[in-house]
C-alpha cells in the first residue's frame, strides 16, 4: 500500500496483477484476443454497451435457443451480419462465416454453448477450433458463457 494511505476496514488488497480483469481488463488491453470461458451475468444489452463503449464491436450468439449445428451457424452469420452463410457443411459454413469478419474488435459473446458441447461433443470442438482460430488472426474475442462440459479454454473470470 501506498505510503500515508490507509486501508478502509473492508477494503481488500487487490495485487496489480489482478486488478483489471473480466470484460474490463480485456477492453483494456489487459488480456490477449482469443477464446475464454465467462460466467458474469450481465445481460446481452448491458454487455453490448459496455463493448461498444469501449470502442469495440459486439455480436451474441443465444445458444440456448439455437442448439442444433444448423441453426447455430444461422445465429452465428446473423450476429456477425453475414448474409447467408454457406458451405457443404458445419465446419465449412461456419469457417466461411468467420472470414469475413472484419473489425478493428470484436467481442463475440457464446451464450450457452454447453447444449453443443453436451449433445455433439465433435461440433463444438470444431467450432472453438475456428473462432480461436479466427480471434489468433485479429482482433477477435469470443466469450463462452454459462456452464457446460470441461474444456480447455482458459478463464475470463479472474
């Protein structure tokens, strides 16, 4: 601490290391572009203004409500404003999807991506493969938010 600063009664120490983390340290440079599991509950609208806040752009995919391969890379092209994205298959579609993605920062929040990963283990595996993919190439982070099976992404939460 500081010196001549006093602590308030209940103020907890906070390392420099973690101080900025979550959403904000991630807007703030603090953490690379990539792919991270988030459990904060804030609402998509309140997400999407603190984004855009920050100077970035946000787009949110409901996994809740868009569970099958197909619908998923429906949702996906449409919060990322791509008409009509297409291909032969999952992968293709959603790899085509991805390519033209084109911003100075995106923030990609994954609600409920846990009904994929649990009912077809294979798809969501390909699926984190090309947006950690797409977010090693720019400026690109995807959030995967809500609880689903273990996976080796690391932690946005702190």
């Amino acid at each position: 601490m500081p010196p001549g600063r006093s602590r308030a009664r209940n103020e907890v120490p906070v390392s420099e290391e973690r101080s900025v983390s979550g959403l904000a340290g991630l807007l703030a440079g603090h953490h690379p572009a990539g792919v991270y599991q988030w459990h904060a509950a804030f609402s998509p609208d309140d997400v999407r203004r603190t984004v855009e806040h920050a100077g970035a752009r946000f787009a949110y995919v409901d996994g809740w409500t868009h569970q099958e391969k197909d619908e998923l890379v429906e949702a996906f092209a449409e919060a990322l404003g791509v008409p009509g994205a297409t291909g032969s298959d999952f992968d293709e579609a959603l790899s085509a999807c991805l390519r033209t993605v084109d911003a100075d920062q995106l923030v990609l929040l994954w609600d409920g991506w846990g009904p994929l990963a649990r009912s077809d283990r294979a798809s969501f595996d390909v699926a984190a493969d090309l947006l950690a993919a797409r977010a090693s190439n720019g400026p690109v982070t995807v959030l995967l938010r809500g609880e689903g099976p273990e996976i080796d992404v690391p932690s946005l939460d702190g």
